[in-house]
C-alpha cells in the first residue's frame, strides 16, 4: 500500500521520489503532508494545476468540486504513507474511496 500512494503522489506532484529537492531525509510523502494542510493546490503538477483552472475558469462551483476531488486523492495518497502499517488503508478501503471520488467527480459533472 504504501508504494501505490507514492505513486499517487508522484501522479498529483509530478515529482518523482528521486527528486533533487528530495535530499537530507526528507521526501515525497513528507513533502505531501507538510503541504497538504495549507498549500494544497500548491503542491499539485503544474500541468495539472493548468488544466483545472482552463475546465473550472468560468465556474467556481465546478472549481470547488475539482479542488474537493484533488484533496481526497491526497488524503487516499497519505492514508497509504503512513508510517505504521497497520495505520495503512488496505486495498479495498483504498478502491471504495477511489471509486467514490470518481463518482462524486462524475455526478457533479453530468456524465
């Protein structure tokens, strides 16, 4: 569990966890977490930050939705990192969050 949010974080960063920014011990999930409270949207792929703000330009409803969406997926991401393993959220705790973000997502947009 704690590889695939890793690789959730790199998805929603587009950083990898060999960054040069990655250094001293610090790393990819304490870079998420550290963020996560205040920074949220800071910490997001530019990319990503760039196609959000073209779909939700005109509608801030839809902005506030996408930006709910994003911050559960990165709840799923540090929900998989913790440092205990029992603490982790198992695969199946981990498809019925994942599915029910889609759902919210898809159930807001119309489709």
């Amino acid at each position: 569990m704690y590889s695939f949010g890793v690789v959730l974080m790199e998805i929603l960063t587009g950083k990898r966890p060999t960054d040069p920014m990655f250094c001293n011990g610090h790393t990819i999930v304490d870079f998420v977490k550290k963020s996560y409270q205040h920074e949220a949207l800071h910490i997001l792929d530019a990319c990503l930050q760039e196609e959000r703000r073209q779909f939700t330009r005109s509608n801030m409803e839809e902005d506030n939705n996408v930006y709910q969406c994003l911050l559960s997926l990165i709840q799923v991401a540090l929900s998989c990192t913790c440092q205990i393993p029992s603490e982790w959220m198992n695969m199946r705790e981990t498809t019925a969050k994942l599915h029910a973000i889609k759902m919210s997502y898809m159930s807001w947009r119309g489709s």
